[in-house]
C-alpha cells in the first residue's frame, strides 16, 4: 500500500508541475521546480542514490515513462527523473536518507523528503 500512495502523490505532482521552461529555477523550497541537468551532470550527482540512472537514461525513448523527464536539447528535469525512480522504487528509502544526512542543501534533498515523508 506504502508503494501505491507513494506513486499517487509523484503522479499528482507530475500533473500539477509547470511545463519545462528554458531557466533554471533552483528553488529548493519548491520541489515543483524545473531543475535542468545535461545527462552527465545528472548522472553523477545521482548514481550514489539511484545506480541504475545512466541505463535508465538510455532506455528513455522507449516505453518505460521516464521520457517525462526529457527536456530540449540534451537537458533533463531532475525532479521528475527523480519522481520516476521513486515510483519504481530505483531510489531507497534508505539511499534517501542517507543521501540527505551528507547532501541536505542539494537541488533533490527536498523532493527526497517529501517522496518518502521524512
């Protein structure tokens, strides 16, 4: 059940979010907030919590939903990648936490928390 309300509410703030727009607003305390990273960058600030990230990325254009997250020219949102991997459980609960005790001002500490209710 935990898993079924965590994918509801990632869907529902999908659905609320602006569409992506050329800025970069970096607004930590809006996790609604279009974070742009070209693919490198967002690999590897989030293959410490998120291993499987750069095969994920790869597979994007098929079917697999994370192409959501695909923004123009080689740019990707990451609170929507990010989004993703918790619905799929591709980002733990603990990675989560552990990633937010070192990292607490990075750009996806907020969403972490609000993802898993810390």
């Amino acid at each position: 059940m935990d898993a079924e309300l965590r994918h509801a509410e990632a869907l529902r703030r999908i659905q609320q979010a602006p569409p992506p727009t050329q800025e970069t607003d970096v607004d930590h305390k809006n996790s609604n907030s279009v974070v742009r990273r070209k693919k490198a960058a967002l690999v590897s600030q989030l293959v410490g919590i998120w291993p499987s990230i750069a095969g994920d990325l790869r597979e994007a254009s098929r079917p697999n939903g994370l192409k959501i997250a695909k923004l123009e020219h080689g740019f990707w949102d990451m609170n929507k990648a990010i989004e993703w991997a918790v619905e799929r459980d591709k980002i733990t609960k603990q990675k989560a936490v552990q990633s937010i005790a070192t990292e607490p001002d990075s750009p996806w500490a907020l969403l972490l928390k609000q993802s898993f209710s810390l």
